[in-house]
C-alpha cells in the first residue's frame, strides 16, 4: 500500500509550505519569496522520494516536548 502525496509530499508538509507561501508572498507582499517556496518545494521532493514518512517524522520531532532531567 502506498502512501497518499500530495505533488509528491505529505499532506502536512503541503499544507506548511502553502501556509508560509501565502503568508509571506500575499500578506507581506515579499514576491520573491516565491524562489524560496520553489526551491524548499523540490528539496521536499527529493528527501520524500525514498521515504516519503520522513517529513511527518521531522515535524513531529520539532513538535515533540522536551523533558530536562535535572
């Protein structure tokens, strides 16, 4: 079974990527973002061609909660 992507990412990691697109380009109205957008779109791409998890993986990394042992 293989995994549902969206232009050959993940859901989440499109729906991150639209969202800082929109954010910057539209409602900053910082056009040349746009080349950023494009460029983070393909190293996407090409880190999901052989395991398309791992985005999900990196985002629930970063929202993962530290535990400091004192």
């Amino acid at each position: 079974m293989q995994r549902e992507l969206i232009l050959g990412i993940p859901a989440l990691g499109m729906l991150s990527l639209l969202l800082v697109a929109v954010f910057t380009m539209y409602i900053l109205q910082q056009y040349y973002f746009g080349i950023f957008i494009a460029i983070l779109y393909v190293v996407m791409r090409i880190l999901t061609k052989k395991d398309p998890y791992l985005i999900d993986i990196l985002i629930e990394h970063v929202n993962q909660k530290d535990f400091l042992v004192p």
